[in-house]
C-alpha cells in the first residue's frame, strides 16, 4: 500500500497549494466551511480524513475547479489507478477494498473528468470481483450517459467492459457489437490488451466462427505473453482454442492442448473449468 499511502499525502498537500493559488487564508476557507480554523489546519495536514461530504463543502468553499492537477499528480493518480486495476484482476480482493475509498476520494478531489471516469471504468471491475451488480449496474449506466463526452481511450474501455458483462449474461449479440467497435476503434488508439481479443473469440465461438475465433485467440496469447502473469489467461485461452481446433477437425492437437491445461489445473489448483471443457471437446467431435 505505499504508492496509495505516498499518493495520499500528494492530496492533503494539494488542497493547501489550492488555497495558496486562490489566495486564501485557513481562516477564510474555515469560515466557508462553518469550523474553526484549527479544524481545517487538520484537513491539510491530514489529520481529518477526507470524507465524500467534506470534499463537497471543500469544492464549495473554494472554486478549486480552476486549478489543474500538475503533471506529477496526473502520473500518481494514473499509476494508482492502474495499480488498482491489477489488483482486481489478480483477484487481491482485501488489497482492493482497502485501495477503493481512497481512490474514489482522490478521483473527486482530482476534478479531471478523464481520470475521473477512468477511476469509474475500473470500478466496474472491482464491484464485479465483490459480486456488486447493482453497483457495477449503476457504473456501466454512469458511463453510458456521459458516452460522448469520454476520451477516445476511455471509449475503448468502456465498450469492452460493457461487452464482457454482456458476455456474463449470454447476450452474445450486444457483446460483440461493442466490443467490434472497440476494436475498431483500438486501430487508431492501441489501448486495449489481451482481454479484447479474447472476449472476441468467445462471441466468435458462440456464432460459429472458429478460424477467425482461432486467428484472435492467437493474437490474444501473443499480446498477454509481453504482460506479468499471463499463465492463468492462456490456459483458459488455450480451452477456448481447443473447442475451435476440434471443430474444424483437429482433435489430437485439441486434446493435446487440453492435456496441458489439466496439468496446468492440478498444478496450480486453479478454478478453470477444464473438464467441461473436455467434454464439449468430445462432444464438437
């Protein structure tokens, strides 16, 4: 927790050079805020934690909408929040709650609607680790309505995560209709990972569409093999290519690869659910 403890300290340190841009005094500011002046002295020092509701008053108290992050607060928070974002991937759950209110007070301090809306992408991906839907529910419906207005980046991320709670809920037709036009999209931008093409194989599968579910599911390993950790993705991108291989008549390179998963499986007591897999093998056969 060190980069989200440093990170912290960048943000109490930041309302104090607000005030400083603004030209206020602490008694100013207090006044505005309805406490004595010692009290908000503990807000910039960080000894007042910075709840949602005072950071409401505090955008109140003070037009701090006008002074920008400086660049070294935008690489902190970015890399926080990607930090964040590993985290849910790798399924460090008590990491991840611990990191959460932190970040979502930072992400309103930070008053950059970019980050801010990064911060709200990637929280859809910790209220589904939790089991949230309605939260994660809420997330997705938050970005829909503010759509037009994300970055270009931003766009890809969204349209890939609305398309794997898509994905989540067999409706493979919406699915693959964002995440194509993520696709589509990451020609220009190059921001989506390993996790697009895969989800863009699923859907492929689904409809049938094994040589071109093959040729993504390739790329996806190529990709994810450059990043940490990438064992766990492609042994469950190798189940996946396995089902394709045996629908187009290469069963002995399909079991093979199965083979190797099921080792992987035991070895890693993992939750992939290989034997399924082997029997919709069987049954492509």
């Amino acid at each position: 927790m060190v980069i989200y403890d440093k990170f912290r300290q960048i943000k109490y340190e930041k309302i104090l050079l607000i005030r400083k841009a603004l030209g206020l005094t602490q008694k100013d500011v207090a006044d505005k805020l309805g406490i004595a002046a010692p009290q908000y002295s503990n807000i910039e020092n960080g000894k007042r934690a910075l709840t949602p509701e005072l950071v409401a008053k505090l955008r109140i108290a003070m037009d701090i909408t006008k002074v920008p992050l400086t660049p070294q607060e935008v690489k902190e928070f970015e890399e926080a929040l990607w930090t964040w974002r590993d985290n849910i991937n790798a399924w460090m759950v008590d990491s991840c709650i611990e990191a959460q209110p932190l970040l979502e007070r930072c992400a309103r301090l930070s008053f950059e609607s970019d980050l801010y809306n990064l911060y709200t992408l990637i929280s859809v991906g910790f209220y589904r680790l939790l089991g949230k839907k309605d939260e994660a529910d809420a997330a997705v419906s938050l970005l829909e309505k503010n759509y037009h207005n994300l970055s270009p980046a931003n766009k890809i991320r969204f349209l890939i995560i609305r398309g794997t709670g898509y994905i989540d809920i067999t409706y493979y037709t919406g699915a693959f209709a964002d995440l194509y036009e993520a696709y589509k999209l990451d020609k220009t931008h190059k921001v989506a990972g390993h996790s697009l093409y895969y989800a863009l194989a699923q859907c492929l599968t689904i409809f049938g569409y094994s040589y071109k579910a093959i040729d993504l599911i390739t790329k996806a390993c190529e990709m994810a093999k450059l990043t940490k950790n990438a064992d766990e993705f492609i042994n469950s991108a190798n189940l996946l290519l396995a089902i394709n291989l045996a629908r187009i008549g290469m069963q002995d390179k399909a079991f093979e690869l199965l083979g190797k998963c099921l080792e992987y499986e035991n070895a890693k007591y993992t939750t992939v659910p290989i034997h399924a897999a082997i029997y919709y093998t069987f049954a492509a056969t």
